[in-house]
C-alpha cells in the first residue's frame, strides 16, 4: 500500500544495520503510511487503546511485585499496596480504573467502526481480530477482577465458572478444570493470576496483527470511499502522530479525574470485604462494562439458553462483516441505519441498566429518594432485558440483512478530496477555490 520505501541510510552504521534489520527503514516507512487526509478524532481510539494497554502492563507488572496469588493472603497483600507499598495506592488505582477506561475506548472504538462501515470488507480481518483482543480483554478483566479476593471477586467467579457448568457435556469438566478443584479456591485464584499476567501480553501479539491487518488495505474514512489518489492522503507522521497525541492527552485528564477524584466510583463496595464462600451478597454484579451481557444471562430462563445467548452476543459480531449487506460503507450517507444504530446502542445502554439491578424488583429511577421498588405484578426488570436481548440480536442479522434492500442512501461523493475541499473550512477568505495541495 504504502509503495516504495523513502529511507536512505545516511551513517556508515545505519546502512550497516539496514542490510542486516532494517527496523529503522520500517519506522519510517511507518511514519510515511499515506493515511487519508480527512480522519477525525474517532480515528484517536486506536492510539487510546494502545496507551491504555501499555499503562495496564506496567502498572500490572509493579502491582504483581507486591500481590500474593494465595487465597489467604491475597486480600491482605493488596491492602499492603494501597497502605506500605511507595505509591502503591496509585499503581493499584490507575490499573483498576485503566481496565475500566480501556474498556470505554474500546467501545467508542467499535461503535466507531459500526458507524463508519470500518468491518466491511476489505477490512474483515482486521475487524476478526479486534473482536479476538475484545474477546481476550473480557477474559482478562474478569480473571483480574477475582485477585483482590473480596467478596464480589469470589462470587462473580462462582457465577460465571458455574454458568460455563450448565454446558452439555464439557460443562462440568471444564468447571471442575478451571477450578482446580470442586470449587472456587486457592488453585483458582492462582491459575487466574497466571492467566491474567500471561493475557495482556497475547493481547499485544493480536494487536500487532490488527495493526499489520490495518496497513494492508489503509485506514477507511468517515466518508467510507476508499482512497483513489495521493491527493487523498496525507503522511501518518506528523498530522496523525499529533492527532493521535492529543486526543490521548485529552482521554488522559478524564482518567486521571477518575484516579485522583473518584477512584472508588467504578468498583463496588462489597469487594473491600474479604472473601467468604459462607456469605452470598445481597446483589452478585459484574463491573459496568460486562452488564449488558449479565443481563442477556438472566433475560433467558433457562440457564444453558441463556449462556448460548450470552456468548452469542459476542460472537455474532465476529460474523458482521458478513451479514451487513450495504453497498454503501460510511452511516454518513446512510441516514435510515443512523437510526438503527442509535437505537442499538440505546439497546446496550438499557441492558446494561437492567444488568445492573436485581431481577426480582421493578426500579424506576429518579422518584423520591434513590430508587422506589414498583410492584406491577410482572417483573419489569427482566422483560426490559428480554425485550433488549431480541432489540440486540434484531440490529445485528435481520437489520443487518434486509435494511440495505430498502433503504435509500444519500448521494456517496467520488472521492475523500470531494467533501474536504467543498468544505467551506478549507477555502481560504478571499480564494475562489479550495488550496492545491502542496508536495
Ligand atoms: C487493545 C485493543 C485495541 C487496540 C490497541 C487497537 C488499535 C487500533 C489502531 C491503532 C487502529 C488504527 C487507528 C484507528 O483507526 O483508531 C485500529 C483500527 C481499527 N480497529 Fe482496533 N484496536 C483495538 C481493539 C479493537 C477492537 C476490539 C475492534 C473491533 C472488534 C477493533 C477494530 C478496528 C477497526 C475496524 C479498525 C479500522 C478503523 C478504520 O480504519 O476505520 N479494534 N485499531
């Protein structure tokens, strides 16, 4: 894509290690990625992402120097980092909230990728792996979110290590496996830490084959039409570079709002409370960014459905490249999919409010004093959630499907340069036409 290389090693060294490694040619060649001209600043996601990694593999390694993966000891040792160790509380706060940040760029990341049409082919891998990072990142939250060994972490994995038991078959002894036992204990947390240090660093592989899949065909746009000329680009560095620089430095303050100003917002109170497999919690919840898939859980009454359908959820949209059957790649041209997708994501808002409230008790929020229980002698709660997991799962195959054979898309411009320099931004006062582009 990015055509012939425009590095000339200038030192006798440098052109001693081009002929042996040319990774400086490669950084170059990097920063030279024409990349189209017009990207605005949901195309920061990716960067943010990668930010948010790196931050959560070293803060991550630190926290492991002090963490004891021992279900006796666990609990304490993490009160020993966020009391003796040196700045232990901020290591442990920007980790726990950097999952939590990571996991709202990710999900400003795909929904960015659903507006713009950015799965369709030819970017279909590329999208493939972004859902196997997604895919490991929730398996690594979750076993991460088991170490501090409090009350939520050991019952949120006897929750879902149980719900994996209700499958035909394999369920009882993959459970049995994952436990390292017959019930959540010493050799579960220990596995999990295992994991969950091991994870992050698979993560990175994928995303350096997510970032290998991305160069292949060029970034899409937000007009979705694909590049025709090298007017339509510009060098990745230093327009995107900078781009990229400060939307992250913007994402960083709201990050840091959370760390220094609310660090405790995210998390829930009953994970101070040490581990005890005698005492259930009143309300077994998972961390925000998982509700909508505990709330499909518990929208299906039958427990092995209701796992089919949870992980169904993800796994329908590792096949959405393939059920959307629009022409027409970018929702900017496409007024009546806007639509849908507000409405999907209106969808995942709902359920994950439903996952977060007890099944059993229909709340309306914002009467009287906190929450006021409503008994309409049907349970509110868990037809939202149903009515929600349907709403979902329409958006993602018949929508998807049909909608292209009805609608009618607003005219597609020819190229990325036609709608940049109709732009009445990009004529200067006093010119008559847009400016040439120089080089
Ligand atoms: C650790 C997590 C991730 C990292 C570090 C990451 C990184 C990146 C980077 C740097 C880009 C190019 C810049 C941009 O378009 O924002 C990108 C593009 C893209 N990513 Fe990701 N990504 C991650 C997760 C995901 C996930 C979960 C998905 C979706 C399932 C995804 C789908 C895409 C798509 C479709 C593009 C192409 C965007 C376009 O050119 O329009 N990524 N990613």
């Amino acid at each position: 894509m990015s055509g012939h290389s425009t590095y000339e090693p200038k030192t006798g060294i440098e052109r001693w290690l081009d002929t042996r490694l040319p990774i400086i040619r490669f950084g170059v060649d990097l920063g030279d990625f024409p990349t189209p001209k017009n990207l605005n600043y949901w195309w920061t996601f990716g960067a943010i992402l990668g930010v948010c990694l790196v931050t959560q593999i070293v803060t991550g390694i630190i926290l492991a120097m002090h963490y004891v993966p021992n279900a006796t000891l666990a609990f304490d040792s993490v009160e020993h980092i966020m009391r003796d160790v040196n700045y232990g509380w901020l290591i442990r706060y920007i980790h726990a909230n950097g999952a939590a940040m990571m996991f709202l760029a990710v999900y400003i990341h795909m929904f960015r990728g659903l507006y713009y049409g950015s799965y369709k082919a030819p970017r279909e891998v590329l999208w493939l792996l972004g859902m196997v990072i997604y895919l490991l990142m929730v398996i690594t939250a979750f076993m991460g979110y088991v170490l501090p060994w409090g009350q939520m972490s050991f019952w949120a994995a006897t929750v879902i290590t149980n719900i994996l038991g209700s499958l035909p078959v394999v369920g009882p002894p993959i459970t049995t496996w994952l436990w390292g036992g017959f019930a959540v204990d010493d050799p579960t947390l220990n596995r999990f830490f295992s994991l969950h240090y091991l994870l992050p660093f698979v993560i990175a592989g994928v995303v350096v084959l997510h970032i290998w899949a991305l160069h292949v065909p060029g970034n899409n746009n937000p007009t979705g039409v694909n590049v025709k000329s090298e007017a339509d680009t510009v060098p990745f560095h230093p327009y995107y570079t900078i781009k990229d620089a400060f939307g992250a430095g913007v994402f960083l303050i709201l990050f840091a709002a959370f760390v220094f100003y609310n660090p405790d917002g995210m998390g829930h109170a009953d994970n101070y409370v040490p581990a005890n497999p005698l005492v259930t919690p009143a309300h077994i919840v998972p961390e925000w960014y998982l509700l909508p898939y505990y709330a499909m859980l518990r929208a299906v009454p039958n427990k092995l459905l209701g796992v089919l359908t949870m992980f169904g959820a993800i796994g329908v949209l590792f096949v959405l490249p393939w059920l959307d059957r629009s022409k027409v790649r970018s929702m900017r041209y496409r007024p009546t999919a806007r639509i849908f997708l507000a409405l999907f994501l209106l969808t995942c808002l709902v359920l994950g409010w439903c996952g977060a409230h007890e099944p059993d008790a229909a709340v309306i929020p914002g009467v009287g004093p906190g929450f006021v229980l409503v008994d309409y002698g049907i349970n509110t709660d868990v037809w939202l959630s149903r009515l929600g997991t349907l709403l979902y799962f329409a958006y993602l195959i018949p929508v998807q499907l049909f909608l292209p054979l009805f609608e009618t898309p607003l005219p597609v411009p020819e190229s990325i340069s036609t709608p940049v320099l109709s732009h009445p931004a990009s004529v200067p006062a006093g010119a008559t036409s847009a400016p040439e582009k120089k080089g």
